[in-house]
C-alpha cells in the first residue's frame, strides 16, 4: 500500500457578521461575564463581581471567529 500525500493552501478571514468578542474572568473563582462585543460592559461586570466578593485579580480576553477557505484551486477540499 503507498500513501498519497496533497498539500493546499489555505488562507484565513475574519468573519464579516461577527464582531471580535470580549469577557471577563475572575482568576480567584473562574467566574466569567457573557462575551460581548463591547469591551467596557466586560470590564464593569469585573468591577461587579470585585465588589460583591472582594476578589481582585481578573483577565480580559478577546477572540474573534475566523473563516478558513482554500486557495488553491486545483485541490478538492474534504468533506466536513
């Protein structure tokens, strides 16, 4: 039996619709805000929950949803 290798090329874009996403998340308890688009709602749910539990350490992150297309044009991508 030989195997087949194919290599293609891929390119990746931000998704048009949806908006990079923001939340917060208490590294004392793992509780974490909604995600939200605006980075501001995220960052006052932090102060929220600051100071109904006196925790003071927090992170804010950011992700966006990205789409993969094939650029080239001679290879068939797989099936998902």
């Amino acid at each position: 039996m030989r195997a087949r290798y194919r290599f293609a090329k891929w390119t990746l874009s931000a998704t048009p619709a949806m908006a990079v996403r923001r939340f917060g998340k208490c590294l004392t308890c793992g509780e974490r805000s909604a995600d939200t688009a605006d980075a501001d709602n995220a960052q006052v749910w932090c102060l929220k929950h600051a100071g109904l539990t006196h925790h003071s350490g927090y992170e804010l992150s950011a992700f966006q949803y990205f789409d993969a297309t094939m650029t080239d044009p001679g290879v068939e991508p797989h099936a998902s």
